[in-house]
C-alpha cells in the first residue's frame, strides 16, 4: 500500500467512523469553527490551512484534497486539527462528487487527476 492510499484508506476509515451507523453526517467545506482550531497554530500548519481553505473556497477540488492530504500527513498537528482536516476532506469530497454527478467537467477532472496521483 502507498502512502498516498494509506492516506486515502485512513480519511476513508474516519469518515466512515464520523457518519457512524446512524446516517450520514454532511459537513460543509467552509466552517468558520474549523478556522478557530488553527488560529494557535504553528505558522507551517496555519499557512498549509489557509493554502487548503483557499483552494475550497474557490472550488479547486485537485489543490485543495491535495493540500489537506499533506496538511493531514503533518506530525504538529493536534487530535482536533487532524478532525477539522478530516471533515474538510469530507466536505470537499462530497462537493466534488456531487459537482461531478452534475455535470461538472472540472469535478470530473479533479476527481481523474486524484485518482492518478493515488496510484503512483
């Protein structure tokens, strides 16, 4: 297993922990409560968040699961940074999916794009 499939597996793994058997849990990209838990971080991992925020906010779905993947990868990060990480990832998954399924050719690919580098 790569590194960059364990990585997957693992955000995988907590979202499917996340949603638990109850139903899924839909997180939105852009939560202003996610920016506070980076407001005390290293300015490494603050400049990795906003690279990311950046990047989901203007829907470039390629940057912003890449730069949450390395951001994720981060040893400095806290247990409650890793989760707002993880939700993001979610977030940004499901909006690209979704995006995809809508006819969005960019989504698409994104979605191409990930899978190449996620088989390297």
């Amino acid at each position: 297993m790569t590194l960059n499939t364990g990585i997957l597996a693992c955000v995988a793994a907590v979202s499917l922990l996340v949603s638990g058997c109850g139903g899924e849990k839909k997180f939105t990209a852009v939560d202003p409560a996610r920016d506070k838990v980076f407001a005390s971080a290293t300015a490494e991992v603050k400049g990795q968040w906003d690279q990311a925020m950046g990047a989901v906010k203007s829907n470039d779905y390629f940057t912003a699961t890449m730069s949450l993947k390395g951001l994720f990868q981060n040893p400095a990060l806290t247990p409650d940074q890793k989760k707002a990480v993880t939700e993001t990832a979610q977030a940004v998954s499901d909006n690209m999916y979704e995006a995809a399924n809508k006819g969005d050719a960019s989504a698409k690919d994104a979605i191409t794009a990930i899978r190449a580098t996620s088989q390297r």
